[in-house]
C-alpha cells in the first residue's frame, strides 16, 4: 500500500531508523550507506551529516541523484523510499 504525504512524514518521525542513502560512484555503480538522520519539521526535509571525504560526500557533490530508503523492521515492515531530494 502506498503512503500519501502525510503518512510518509508521520512513518520518518516516529522511532528512531536508520536510513539507506544511495548516491552514484564515478564509474556509475551504486554505493550504498547507512544514515542516521533527523526530519526537519519546518521543511520536512531530511538532514543527516557525513564527513566531506566520505565517499558518499564526494559523489553526492559531484552527482546529486540520490535515494534514501528507511525502513521499519518490525513486524508490518513499513519503508518509505525518498527520491530527486536534492533540487
């Protein structure tokens, strides 16, 4: 079942998960890593920190098509997928 706006916002602010960020290395190949992350409750935008070495940092500077997958892992297994974020 697909989740409108609103309980896509509700699913990032309830509990603590850990998301997925998917970012696109030099070569094209995916490179996934976990985040931990916060819901801004102004914008609803999704702020996590990294280091700007990190491969991540690089890429997402370089290529800022990303994906973010968080997902519940208890029973019912909820996820909501983020994607085109960085306009």
């Amino acid at each position: 079942m697909k989740m409108n706006s609103d309980e896509i916002h509700h699913f990032l602010r309830h509990g603590t998960f850990t998301g997925k960020i998917a970012t696109v290395r030099t070569d094209g190949r995916p490179h996934l890593a976990p985040v931990w992350f916060v819901l801004d409750e102004n914008n609803k935008d999704i702020i996590f920190t990294t280091w700007y070495t990190s491969q991540k940092a690089k890429n997402i500077l370089r290529d800022p098509r990303v994906s973010v997958s968080v997902d519940d892992q208890s029973p019912l297994y909820s996820f909501v997928i983020l994607e085109d974020m960085l306009k």
